[in-house]
C-alpha cells in the first residue's frame, strides 16, 4: 500500500480478509500501515451457509486464543449453501457469535497459515469423490 509505516491510528476490514489472494501480504501490510485495528470475517459456519460465500472466499480465519493468534486456512466447502446474505443477516440479529469473528489488534497482526488443513483438504476431497460416486450408484439402485 502507498502509505508510510503507522500512517493510520485505526484500521478496519469488515469481510475482506477472506477474499484477498496473498493474505500474508495484506496482513502484514494492514500491520505495517496501522497502529490498530479492526477485522471482521465470518465463521467457517456462515461461509458454508450462504450461497455468494461458496465461489467469492478463499479464506477461513479462527482466532486461537491460548497462542494469541490468527490460524489461517484454505477455505473447506463442507456442505451445500442454503441461505442468502440477506437471510443471514436476520440470522446475525440472534446468532452474530455464531457467524462473525470480530478481532481487534494493536501494533501487529499475529497470523499463522494452517499447512496442516491444506493437506486434510486434500484427502476430504478424495472424500468427496467417493462420497459422490457411492450416492450415485445407490441412486441408480432406486430408480
């Protein structure tokens, strides 16, 4: 970014985060540019619940708060959408918890990628495949 280092008193990124390509780049830059901050991304629950969330998220964040950090991993479809954004904010007026981390941050953003889940992802996806391919057969079975 073309800003000198601590140039801003308060950053905020409001569902961001998970959309940016090089989330390294951009967290370490938000660091970089700001003395504090705010960033709001949904839990993996709501990005497997709405619909514009499957194709637009690369990203799921979880806040680990024994190591005081931002776990960072590819983010997992682990079922079919069934709401709207606009649905699911009716759901966030009682559930907001649920489907929104809020975190604040002072000085720097403390982030680690999880490589762990990339290669758990690859086996859910082999998974998957059998999954698809046994409720096919079974399909076929009843028809």
């Amino acid at each position: 970014m073309p800003f000198k280092d601590k140039e801003f008193d308060y950053i905020i990124a409001s569902h961001v985060v998970e959309h940016v390509e090089d989330i390294s780049y951009f967290l370490n830059e938000l660091s970089r540019v700001g003395k504090r901050g705010y960033i709001e991304v949904p839990t993996r629950l709501e990005d497997n619940l709405v619909f514009e969330n499957k194709k637009d998220h690369i990203w799921h964040l979880v806040f680990d708060d024994v190591n005081n950090q931002i776990n960072i991993s590819k983010k997992q479809q682990y079922f079919e959408p069934v709401l709207t954004v606009a649905s699911i904010k009716k759901f966030n007026e009682y559930f907001r918890e649920s489907l929104v981390i809020e975190l604040s941050w002072e000085d720097s953003i403390q982030f680690n990628m999880d490589d762990d889940n990339l290669k758990t992802q690859a086996q859910i996806s082999i998974l998957n495949l059998l999954k698809k391919y046994f409720s096919k057969k079974i399909r076929l079975l009843f028809k």
